[in-house]
C-alpha cells in the first residue's frame, strides 16, 4: 500500500529545476535565478504539479452513500472554518450561504469550485510577487501554501522570495504547521511537499 509521501514524491516528478544564469563572468558565482516575463507572469497558472499536491493533501472526503459530499470541521479548531470538497471554505454555492454543518454538493460542483479557487490564488500569488523571477515549480508551491494558509500577502515567506532569498523562502514554509495553535502532523508533510516543490 502506497503511502502518502510515496504519492507525493510520484506526483512532483518532472517539477522543472530553477535555470542557471550561465551569463556571469567566470570569476563571480554562478546565480540560480529563475526567468518569467511580463506576460507570463501577467497570466500565471497553477500547473500540473502544484494542483496534484493540493488535490493529494485536500482530498475530497465525506461522501456520502447517496454520492454527496459534505463538509466537515476543521480538524485542528472542531469547529470553524468548515470545509467540503477539494479544501473549499467560506462562500457556498449560493451568495448568501456559508459552508457549514449540513452543507453537500456533489462531485461536479466540488470540481468546479477547485477550477475556480484556484485561478483565483493563483492571481493572489501573482500580484504578491509581482515581477520577482519564479519558476513554475515555485510558482504552484507559493499557490498551494496560500490555498491553505491565505497568507501570501504578509507571510516573510514571499518577503524572502521577493527578495530573491530562494533559499530562505524554502525554509519559511515549515513555520506554518499549526492549527488552532497545534502542531499537525498533516501539515508539517503538506509544508515539506511544498518546500522540496519549491525548490525543484
């Protein structure tokens, strides 16, 4: 029986490495300094890699016999937020209505809620990072962290990746472990995944 980890490694093979900056001066170092245009960075997305290890740590749990899925309380609080599908919280399907104890929906809507999270912590990501070089392997890892944490903005994570302390940033995603002021173990494996993507 595969374990989680095993999946993991399985699913971020392939991630692209950072380019070298073969441009310095044989005396200087070379730099790790990843490339990304005006335009690409304009229209970023969350690739292959970074959407299979968001789908692996979420999971879409709680189905139910009848097919529905439901949402279920965040396992560090019992409580708020609560969370259905692909690690969906907050607005439900309908303007006005929460997720919350007796929310359900089914397979599709989860799909489609996934799709459209998605684009838009990847647009979060985007505007966080602004111009800064970024890979695609880094790029899904700093989706996947604000897809759990809705940090991007004030984490000294992308403060350092903005700075381009690559190295740094890599080491800042295991300080988000906890929740509801506990450390957990699901999250400490879901921030090495992120890390090692990260770094690929």
């Amino acid at each position: 029986m595969r374990t989680l980890d095993d999946t993991i490694d399985k699913l971020l093979e392939g991630s692209a490495p950072p380019a070298q900056d073969t441009t310095s001066a044989s005396s200087a170092p070379i730099v790790s300094v990843p490339k990304v245009t005006r335009r690409t960075r304009n229209s970023r997305r969350i690739g292959d890699a970074g959407t299979a290890l968001i789908k692996a740590f979420e999971g879409c749990s709680r189905k139910r016999r009848d097919g529905l899925i439901e949402a279920y309380p965040d396992p560090g609080t019992g409580g708020e937020p609560w969370t259905i599908g692909w690690g969906a919280t907050g607005k439900g399907l309908e303007p006005d209505l929460s997720i919350g104890p007796g929310t359900v929906w089914t397979q599709a809507q989860c799909d489609e809620r996934l799709a459209d999270d998605l684009k838009r912590y990847a647009a979060d990501v985007a505007r966080a990072i602004g111009d800064t070089p970024t890979t695609q392997a880094q790029f899904d890892a700093l989706v996947s962290f604000h897809y759990n944490t809705g940090a991007i903005a004030r984490a000294t994570l992308t403060k350092k990746h903005n700075a381009l302390d690559y190295s740094g940033a890599a080491r800042e995603f295991a300080r988000w472990n906890k929740a509801g002021g506990r450390v957990m173990k699901g999250l400490v494996r879901r921030r090495e995944a992120e890390a090692e993507l990260y770094q690929r």
